[in-house]
C-alpha cells in the first residue's frame, strides 16, 4: 500500500513538472488565437457577441473583427464579411468591406502589435426557411512590399596569387542569417519569405570575373494564402554583382487537390571582380504579393419567427 502511495506520489509530481514546463513556454502575446505561436502577417478573430451565439429573424445584430498586425511593416487593407446565406435571406449581402491600417513594431516584439476592430452592419435576416443558419468569413487582404538582407562572402586571391579560403564557395543560408544585421527581418516575419539560399561560387583566374550561382527558395509560411497565386517583381541584387533570374515572377497553385507551398528561382551573376582575398557584400531579395488571411464563425442557428 505504501509503495502505491509513492507510485501515486511520482505520477503526480511527473504531471505537475511537465505542466509546470508546458506554461512556461507558453507564448505571452496579446491578440487571437492563432495556430502558430505568433502568427507572421495579419490575424483575425470575431469579437464575443459580433456576432451573436444565436441569431433571431428580422432582429438586428452587427459583426465586429479584431485585426492585429504581428508583422514589423506597417499594413493596410480590407476586410471582406460574407455569411454563406443567399441574397433572397438578406443578412450580410454582397461586396461587404471595411478598411484598417496598422502600424507595425519594427522587429521589436517587445513593444506589442497594433490592433483594431473593424465593425459591420446592423444586419437582419427576413423571409427565412426552417432550420437555416450563417457561417460568418472575414478575409483580410493586404499588399506586401518584401526585402530581405542576408550577407554574401566570396573568394578572391592572395598577394601570393593563391585562391582564397575566407569564404565557403558553397554554403546553404537560412534562418536569421537571411537577415542578419537586419533590425526588420521580413524573412522571419512575412508570410511569404526567402527560406534558403544556396550559392555555389568559382572564379577561373586571378583578376577573372566570379561566376556566382543562387538558388533562392521562396515560401508561403504564413497561415493564409497568395491571392492569385502571383507573387511579383522578384529581384536579386549584391553590390557590383548583377544577377540575371530565370524568373522574376512566380505562380502559387491553389485548389482542392494541390496547395503548394514552396517555390525556387535559379540566378547566376558572371559580373564582379574581387579585388583582394574576399569580399563581403549584402545580397538583397526583393519581391512583391498580395496575401489573404482569413477566419470564420459559425455555424449560427437563426431562429424562424413562425406567422
């Protein structure tokens, strides 16, 4: 009985130290409920009671959304209402939008996000069948301008004449090194960044032009999607070095059956010299999206008023 006890006791103490461990890696962010820890971009949620729990026939309610910018840019767009009931029922109707503008906290998550409510309506519903009910969507539509600042090394020649070892020729850059002098990291806060570069780089003879070749890896990370799939005016830079891209444009496919998530670009530069050992430059991606985020309540029974 004693060591049922004890047994008893461990189980506990093991419970109450994976909770303990649980909390403490808890997010301690303010804003909706997303499914990742903070959100890259824009969320949304419903405000309690906009709408209500329990819609009534021919009674007026309204529709309010929380918008919060997690993102450093600041972002602006609109918010699309719809409620899934046909135009013979009235209610929400066609073409519903309201605007928002938030600013964005500059890569200091210390300062919090900016937040709003966007309201909507009062609406009604009149004429309804029995058993009918509303499935409230909000889509929030924004421009994103993206740029990302990661640092590019490449080999030159000694006084001795010998190639250079300062640099990797190859190497894979991800993460914060997409970034890394960067105050606004879009490559770790927008929703569709660069997640890795790869660069494989030679020269033929000392005082010859580099020929640097990238890989560049563009992704939709973000909890929404591309509207139209288009992300637009891909551009690819590093000091005296030009690159020339196999595309400047590429295409996210959306349906029931495909989501892509990742896309990849191909660039080569045969422009630049390095005078000296190395050279350490700044490699810029540049490109430019609409992005989606959306959020839905419901289904909301709406009460029929009998005659």
């Amino acid at each position: 009985m004693v060591k049922m006890k004890k047994g008893i006791l461990l189980l506990l103490f093991i419970l109450v130290f994976l909770t303990g461990c649980g909390l403490q890696n808890l997010p301690g962010y303010k804003g909706p409920k997303q499914d990742k820890p903070v959100p890259r971009g824009i969320g949304l949620s419903f405000a309690d009671g906009f709408p209500p729990s329990e819609l009534v026939e021919d009674k007026d309610f309204s529709v309010r959304v929380n918008v919060i910018n997690y993102g450093a840019r600041e972002a602006s767009g609109n918010i699309e209402l719809s409620d899934g009931v046909g135009n013979a029922y009235e209610g929400v109707g066609d073409d519903v939008s309201g605007q928002f503008r938030l600013e964005g906290n500059e890569g200091d998550a210390g300062a919090g996000y900016d937040e709003m409510y966007v309201s909507f309506g009062p609406f009604r519903y009149k004429n309804l069948e029995e058993g009918q009910s509303a499935t409230f969507i909000a889509n929030a539509i924004f421009d994103y301008d993206y740029e990302s600042i990661a640092s590019l090394c490449i080999n030159g020649f000694t006084s001795a004449g010998k190639k250079s070892k300062k640099c990797l020729d190859k190497e894979t850059i991800t993460g914060r090194a997409l970034c890394p002098s960067s105050r606004i990291c879009d490559a770790m806060t927008a929703p569709v960044a660069v997640t890795e570069i790869k660069k494989n780089s030679f020269v033929a003879e000392e005082g010859g032009e580099q020929t640097i070749q990238l890989d560049v890896k563009i992704s939709n990370v973000g909890n929404g999607y591309i509207k139209d799939g288009e992300v637009n005016g891909i551009e690819v830079s590093s000091g005296d070095f030009r690159f020339d891209c196999d595309k400047d444009r590429v295409v996210f496919l959306y349906n029931r059956d495909t989501d892509v998530r990742e896309k990849k670009i191909k660039c080569i530069s045969s422009e630049g010299k390095v005078d000296g050992e190395f050279i350490r430059t700044p490699l810029i991606v540049k490109m430019k999206y609409a992005y989606v985020i959306s959020n839905y309540y419901g289904p909301v029974q709406i009460n029929r008023i009998e005659d």
